[in-house]
C-alpha cells in the first residue's frame, strides 16, 4: 500500500519505520525547517505541497492509498490542508495525535490560547524561558520589559535585541538540566505550548520544583479525522497491522 506521512515528529519516524518494515511504500514528507534531522526509513520528500488544493493533486498523482497527519501538534495549517485534501481526493485520513499535558496538582499554570495572550500574560521585570518554537516570537520579543530566554532548535532570522538571548538546542531534555536552566538564569516565567511527549516534559517538572510559573498556549482546533494517540493505534487504524 502507498502511505503518506505527514511528518517530523518522533513518532511519525516510528511509524514509518514500521510500515516500511511490513513492506509498506512509505513517504513521509517533512517542512524542510530543521537542519540535519532525523530521517524516517522510506522515501523522504521535503518542502509544502502548495496548499490544500496541491497537496490533493499529489496524493491523486502518486497514487496515495492513506494519509497520515503525524506533525506537530501545533502544525495548524498543514493539518488543516490535510483535511481538506483528504476530503476532495478521498483518501481516507489518520490523524495521530500524541496526548496533551495535564496540570499536576500544585502547579501554576496560566492557560491562554494564542501567542498574542501569552506575551501580555508576562508581567514586567519576568525573566522568561521561551519554548514556543518561530511562530509568534515577535510577540514576545516585543515585550522589551522583560528578559527573554529563547531555546529553538533552528536559528530564528530576527536578530535577539538586547533584552532576548538565543539558546539553541535540541530534545530530549533531563529533569537535572532544566532545574539546572531555570536556577541559573533565575527564571521566574516559563512559556510554553501544550505540545505534549516525554522529550520536552522535564522542563513543567522542574518549573513545578523551582515554583516557576508556567503560561500554556492551548492546542488550535483541528477539522474531521480518524484520530488515534498511540502508534499502535495508528497501524490499527491504517488496517495495517498484521
């Protein structure tokens, strides 16, 4: 069977690897932001479609039997597209979708639903560790009242003003490091998105033992999907489990 995944998660990595295994004919299609990343097994593809519209076209043209939406959960546009392409092409649609964090008890957490809502959300003088990824980071770094500690994987192409630092680095992370981050930048503010995982959560642990406050940015909606949370469930869900 012809699969298409879309891509760049860690679990979309495994799920490719084990489709291919089965003797599947697995592409899994990545933005093409990141650097050297970690390829699936199976054909690679990187770069957009252009839009629902092409995206449809190409599952039409390469005669794509299932498509997998497995991007990051925050990846709003991409699986908005692939909605719409599944639905104007008939491919049938799996969505995985790894589950959300939840609150521990004692914790202080401020839930808001967009980049915009978060930066006012900092009070002035915060010292703040920024994990929110590209998308929105004007926001934040217009809010020159406060410090700014932002850890990307990729180099943004704004320049850091006086008030933001760049920290590049990549997952996973260690409970002892992000306490060790938090305790030596004196951070009073964490921003986040609800992204979910094992590879990002030691930084919610460590603001809960540092009392640092943490600012969620609440997942974007997503449209009609076979959802599934688990790659298990996905192989189930793509009637390619035996």
């Amino acid at each position: 069977m012809k699969i298409l995944i879309l891509g760049g998660t860690a679990e979309a990595r495994e799920l490719a690897n084990r489709l291919v295994e089965l003797g599947h004919a697995v592409t899994s299609s990545l933005a093409g932001r990141t650097q050297n990343p970690t390829l699936p097994t199976g054909a690679v593809r990187l770069g957009g479609f252009g839009g629902a519209s092409g995206l449809a076209d190409y599952l039409g043209s390469e005669g794509i039997e299932r498509l997998v939406d497995a991007t990051h959960p925050y990846a709003g546009t991409m699986s908005a597209n692939a909605v719409a392409a599944a639905a104007a092409s008939g491919v049938p649609l799996v969505r995985y979708m790894r589950p959300g964090w939840d609150q521990p008890e004692g914790a202080d957490w401020t839930h808001v639903t967009t980049a915009t809502e978060a930066a006012a959300a900092l009070p002035a003088g915060a010292r703040v560790l920024l994990t929110t990824g590209h998308a929105g980071l004007a926001e934040f770094v217009g809010r020159s009242d406060c410090c700014l500690l932002v850890r990307l994987i990729e180099a943004p192409a704004m320049t850091m003003p006086p008030h933001a630092r760049l920290l590049q680095d990549r997952p996973p992370y260690d409970l002892a490091a992000e306490t060790a981050l938090l305790e030596r930048e004196k951070i009073t503010h964490l921003v986040t998105k609800n992204s979910g995982g094992e590879q990002t959560m030691a930084k919610l642990e460590a603001a809960q033992q540092m009392d640092v406050k943490v600012i969620m940015i609440a997942r974007p909606a997503y449209g009609p999907a076979l959802e599934v949370s688990s790659v298990e469930a996905a192989m189930t869900a793509l009637a390619l489990n035996g």
